[in-house]
C-alpha cells in the first residue's frame, strides 16, 4: 500500500495516468441512444452496469444503519414482467396527461405524453425498442431532497450505470416517465416491483446496443468560453 504525498494511505494507488484519457473518451462518448439492436447485452454485462449503480453516492439519512435504501429491478422487455409494467404505466399515464394541460394553461403540452386520442397514451415512445428496462429505487425521508418524488441520488445512481454502459459500449436512455408518473406511490406498481407502495422514489433507463446504423440527436453542449467564470 502505498502512502500519499498528503499523508495517509493512498486511495487512488490504482489509479494511473491513463485513466484520465479513459475517462474523457467515455464522458465525450456518452448520448443519449434511443434506437437499439435486437441483440440483448449479456446478463454480465448487465450486472457490471447494475453494480456500478450500488455503489453511487447517496444522502446519508435515508441510508442510516441500512444497507436496504437502493433497490434495482431489472425488467427484459420481452417478459411478463414487462408486460405488467406497460399496464400500470398506461393506467396513471392518462392522468398524467391532464394534469400537464393544467400546468400549461392551455398552452400546447408535448403531445408525447398522450396520443392523438388522450386516452390512448404511447409508453412505447418512451421505451424504444431497447431489450432491457432497469428501475432503480431509492428510499425516501430527510433530507428533503428526498421527500420529491425524484431523488437527487438516484441521479448519481443512474450516471454511474450510464457511464458503465458506455465504457462496454452499451446504449443507454434515461425513461423518467416513472418520475413524472410518480410510480413510486403506485400501489400496485411496488407491489410489482417487490418495494413498499410511497417509501422509494423511482427512476428508470432503457439498455442495449445500439442499432447499427444509429447516430445520436445532435447537441450543442454550453462552451467554456462563454459560460465559465473564474472568480479572483
Ligand atoms: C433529468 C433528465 C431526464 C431525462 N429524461 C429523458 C427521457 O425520459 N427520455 C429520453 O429519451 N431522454 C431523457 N433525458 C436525456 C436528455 O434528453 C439528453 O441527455 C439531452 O438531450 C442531451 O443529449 P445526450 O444525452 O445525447 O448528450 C433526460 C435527461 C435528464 C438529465
């Protein structure tokens, strides 16, 4: 074990030089795919993508004395399971689309979240085709961060699995229907999933390869130039 130059043990010991240059291709290498192969990624895989998710940050309160305050749920989207899934999305989706027309006052809400009839909403818009859905549930409490229904460190949680994707060249996209939707308090749902009804906030994201031909939206990320500011 090797000792720092700032005292102590050195924690980074298996950290080389060439981890930057690693790390700055997978941040530059990361978007957002939402078209997939037919090709499901192994269990494997799978499963380096779910652990990276476990060990993600989180706020200390909700996690005191437990072990039990992140679940992950794997649904293959050819499944029963998934078949459920698509059931109870599309029984609160129509709600959820009246709800966004109040918020909008009458303005034009995205037509996403409702098909050309508001009672027949597409979840499938929101999927793809990707062969995997992953939800990952984190236990809510103090600090408030995690009394919404979206929980600030299942946002760490999911961009370590995206990061993890993107280094075994798997896509990955973010569905936050399950936000919106707030399924965390869907009783029938948890159940589903195997979680307490109102205990866990929940987000979820799609993986697989992606198809072969697939080019990712184009995005004009903010530059350094003009949007960093160094303070003296
Ligand atoms: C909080 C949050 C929620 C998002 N929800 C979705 C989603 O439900 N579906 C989707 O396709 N992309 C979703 N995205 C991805 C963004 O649209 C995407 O990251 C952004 O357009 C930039 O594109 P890129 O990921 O290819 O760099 C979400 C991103 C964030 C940060």
């Amino acid at each position: 074990m090797k000792i720092s130059i700032y005292g102590g043990i050195n924690m980074f010991e298996n950290i080389t030089s060439g981890h930057i240059d690693s790390l700055n291709d997978i941040l530059k290498a990361r978007h957002s795919i939402r078209v997939f192969s037919p090709d499901p990624p192994s269990r494997r895989e799978i499963d380096q993508i779910i652990r990276a998710g476990l060990i993600a940050p989180f706020a200390s309160l909700p996690a005191k004395g437990r072990t039990d305050f992140r679940k992950i749920i794997v649904i293959p989207t050819n499944s029963i399971a998934m078949n459920k899934v698509l059931m109870s999305v599309n029984r609160v989706m129509p709600k959820f689309a009246d709800e966004l027309k109040e918020i909008a006052h009458g303005q034009p809400s995205p037509n996403r979240f409702s098909g050309p009839n508001p009672d027949a909403p597409r979840f499938s818009h929101f999927l793809g085709n990707a062969p995997y859905l992953i939800i990952a549930a984190e236990r809510k409490g103090l600090p408030p961060t995690y009394m919404a229904d979206q929980s600030i460190s299942l946002s760490y949680c999911m961009y370590n699995m995206w990061l993890t994707a993107v280094s075994l060249r798997i896509g990955f996209r973010l569905i936050s229907i399950f936000v919106h939707l707030k399924m965390g308090n869907d009783a029938e749902f948890c159940k589903l999933l195997g979680i307490p009804p109102a205990e866990f906030a929940l987000d979820a994201c799609a993986v697989g390869y992606p198809a072969g031909n697939y080019q990712p939206a184009h995005v004009n990320y903010p530059d350094y130039g003009s949007n960093v500011t160094w303070l003296d």
